[in-house]
C-alpha cells in the first residue's frame, strides 16, 4: 500500500505568483500557506531567493518565511518549506530564512538557462556543486529542478537522451530528487513517454518529480505515464497559478485540485482534503481577481 502514496509539492505561493502582475501582499501569501498546510499539503514551496529586479514577486521571501508558523499543527507533522535559490547569495539568504528545502534549478537546454539565470547550462552546474555540498552539511535537503525537459522556447526540442544525461548529473552533485519540468506545457505522452523512460533508466522512480504546466491541457493526461512508472512526487499548483517569467508563453502548473481528484479516483492517497483545498483555489483566485484556472475547483464551487 506504500505504493498508493502520493506526495504533492505545492507550487502555488511561488510559480504560482511569480508570474501575476500583481503581486500578494505579505498578509495575503500568509494567508495562503496557511489554507495550504490546513488542506493536508506536507510540501510547500513559499518562495524564490532570486533577484528582486527579475522577480519583483519573491522579493519578501525572506519575510515571509519568518512570518510563517513552524512546528506541528493540529497533529499533522510540520510543514516542509521549500525555496528557489539560484546561487550564493540566494543559499545565504535561504538559511538565514531557516528554509527546509532548497531548490536549485537550471535546464536541458542554453537558450532558457541564459534567459532564466544569466548563465549556460555547463556554468549553471559548476555554481551549484558548492551550493549542494553547503546546504548537505547543514542538512538541508536540495532538490534539482531540471527545465524544457520537452523542449525550449528557445533552442527547440529537447532530445529524451538529453534529459537523462542531465538528470544524472543533477543527481550525482547531491540533489535528493529531480523534478521534471516541461515548463511551456508543450508535452504530450508521445513526448513525454520516451523521455520518462530514458530518464528513469539512470534514476529511480522514488527521487524524480514531475512538473507539468498545463499551457496545452497536456498536463493531467502526462501525470498518467509518470504514476504507471512509480512516480510518487507531483508538483501542482492550486488552481492552476503558475508561470515562468523567462519562458514565453508558459501558463500556469498543473492544478492541485486536478492531481487530487484523479488519485482519489485511482484509490491512491494524498492526504489532502479536497474541499478545503478547492475552496482555498477559490479563495486566492478571487484575491488575484483572476478566474479560477482549475476545473475541479470550477466544479466544486458550483455545487
Ligand atoms: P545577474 O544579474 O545575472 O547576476 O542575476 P549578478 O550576480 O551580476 O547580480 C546582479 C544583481 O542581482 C546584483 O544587485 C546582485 O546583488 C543581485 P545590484 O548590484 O545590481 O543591485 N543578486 C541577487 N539579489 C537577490 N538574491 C539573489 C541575487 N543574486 C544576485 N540570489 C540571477 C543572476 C540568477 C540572480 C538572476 O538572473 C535571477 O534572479 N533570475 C531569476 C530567475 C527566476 O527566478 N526564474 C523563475 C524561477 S525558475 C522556473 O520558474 C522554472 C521551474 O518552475 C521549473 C519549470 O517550470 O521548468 C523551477
Ligand atoms: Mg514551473
């Protein structure tokens, strides 16, 4: 039955909202994780140590972080939060914040490196070995975001062959999981298949991620082949927030609301209640004044 396990990553406080013109106010994100962690989410990624002239929205991680509550709450075993960190300062920064997670994140491909952080993929590689080591000896998980596992908006497609070989790296710098991201959402199971495969032939299923966005509606019907693979990690975004700045026509993460609903349909567990996830959905659509992007939240809401 351990196999019926499903662990979300929650993305909305920071893919969600690092792409809305108008950001949250520190209240309001507080707000927000908090719903978030009441709905039975054990990963949450808050926030982006990144450059506050690139990302305007992330520039009160730090605060943020400080703010939130620590520790068990209602029994539930505390809260993982997770935080983007794209080089030293964003590590110093991410420990003085006492995150629990980091996440380092570079790409398969030049075009989108450059755009993202400044750097080539090869560069990107050299700057985290310290990071890992550094975060490792301070026993802070890091996990590797790998993007344009598809394909780049920039450099085209993106070889399966390709994927694994920078899996593999990602892997043996020290990061305890890779998550997969087709951040355009351009992804199809006749992509995404072959690319899992060839993935999943240099690492186990149990330290990948998947991190689909939704941009074609793809990315429920990609979830399918990576759960048929042992798969038990999934990054989601609450009603479907999400985007990439540096990614032209990127939309929002697959929704949470969608990732839940399908694995109570398979009998799998989640530990997340869907209703007071659908209504926080909801909630944060409407605070963004943007309508909500999740069909199940759509759905549950008009009962
Ligand atoms: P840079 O400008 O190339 O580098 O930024 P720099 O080192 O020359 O720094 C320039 C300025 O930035 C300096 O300030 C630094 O202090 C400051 P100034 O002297 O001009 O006042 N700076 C920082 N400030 C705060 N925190 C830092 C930091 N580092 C430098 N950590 C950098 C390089 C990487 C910082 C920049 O390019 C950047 O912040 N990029 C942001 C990228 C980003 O957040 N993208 C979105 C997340 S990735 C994503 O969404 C994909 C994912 O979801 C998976 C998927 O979907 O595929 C994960
Ligand atoms: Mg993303």
């Amino acid at each position: 039955e351990q196999d019926d396990r499903v662990s979300l990553v929650e993305m909305g406080p920071r893919d969600g909202l690092q792409n809305e013109m108008i950001p949250l106010s520190l209240p309001q994100k507080l707000e927000l994780i908090r719903r978030l962690g009441e709905s039975g989410l054990q990963r949450i990624e808050v926030g982006a140590f990144v450059s506050p002239k690139r990302v305007p929205q992330m520039a009160d991680s730090a605060a943020l972080l400080a703010a939130l509550p620590r520790g068990a709450i209602a029994g539930r075993p505390p809260v993982r939060y997770g935080a983007l960190v794209p080089n030293l300062q964003g590590l110093q920064g991410a420990i003085a914040a006492r995150v629990d997670e980091i996440g380092l994140f570079t790409a398969c491909s030049d075009g989108f490196t450059r755009a993202n952080i400044g750097i080539s993929v090869e560069e990107s590689l050299v700057r985290f070995a310290p990071l890992v080591q550094e975060a490792r000896r301070l026993g802070i998980r890091v996990r590797g975001y790998l993007s344009t596992v598809i394909g780049c908006p920039f450099d085209g497609p993106t070889s399966p062959k390709r994927v694994a070989a920078m899996a593999e790296r990602l892997f043996d710098l020290g990061c305890h999981e890779i998550s997969l991201g087709d951040t355009t959402g351009i992804g199809t199971p006749g992509t995404v298949v072959p690319m899992l495969d060839a993935v999943l032939r240099e690492i186990p299923a149990g330290r990948l991620a998947v991190h689909f966005h939704d941009t074609y509606g793809q990315a429920l019907a990609n979830l399918m082949p990576a759960l048929e693979r042992g798969i038990r990690t999934i990054d989601s975004s609450v009603a479907g927030l999400g985007g990439c700045p540096y990614a032209p026509g990127a939309s929002g993460n697959l929704a949470s609301e969608e990732v839940v609903y399908l694995l109570r349909g398979l009998g799998m567990q989640t530990g997340v209640d869907l209703d007071i996830l659908a209504a926080t959905g909801q909630w944060v659509s409407e605070q963004l004044g943007r309508p909500n992007a999740s069909r199940v939240g759509q759905a549950l809401a008009a009962r």
